[in-house]
C-alpha cells in the first residue's frame, strides 16, 4: 500500500517540478538567448553579404548574369542542332524503320571494323 501512496506523491511532485520550469524557469533561459540571438543575427556580416550590401556582391551578380545568359545560349544552341537532326532525319528517313535499320547496319559495319 506504501508503493502506491509514493508513487502518487511522486507523480504529483513531478508534475508540479516540470509546470514550475515550465512557467518561471524557461522563459528566464529563453529571454537572454532570444535577445542575444537577435542581435548576432542584426549584426551579421553573413546577412549583409545576402542582402547585396557586400563589397562583392555586384561582381557576383555581374556573374550569375552572364552564367545565365550563357546556359540560355547553349540551351538555344541544343535546341537548334535537335531540330536539325529531326529535320535530317526526316529527309533521309524512309519511314523510320528502313533508317533505323541503315543505322544499325552501318554500327555493325563499325563494330567489326573495330574488332579487326
């Protein structure tokens, strides 16, 4: 009967323990990090480099652009040189398969040339 009655009392005490640190000792912990948290954060040379306040941010933003303009080229450039191989392909295609078939003849043909 002893076990019981401690067990309770000791469930309550706990309770108790963990509400008491919730309401008065955490936020006495919290208070000084948070301020201490904000104003690293405020001073931050890290957050004016984002910003574009850094001494080098215009010569990178010069570089993203022209990286930009770059991959765009090259995605042009793809993209012409596919549609030059459908049209290609279409003019000397005799339906798909038949061309298909050359290819795989002339691969065959390069395969044992190879292999010689």
């Amino acid at each position: 009967m002893n076990i019981n009655l401690t067990l309770i009392v000791q469930m309550i005490v706990f309770i108790v323990l963990v509400w008491f640190t919730m309401k008065v000792v955490w936020p006495m912990i919290l208070g000084p990090w948070k301020s201490a948290r904000r104003r690293s954060q405020r001073d931050s040379p890290r957050r004016e480099g984002t910003a574009g306040a850094g001494p080098g941010s215009d010569r990178a933003d010069a570089v993203v652009r022209e990286a930009r303009e770059r991959a765009t080229q090259i995605i042009d450039q793809a993209q012409h040189r596919a549609n030059d191989l459908v049209e290609q392909a279409k003019r000397h295609g005799d339906g798909g398969r038949p061309a298909t078939r050359r290819v795989g003849q002339t691969a065959d043909r390069a395969g044992s040339l190879a292999c010689a």
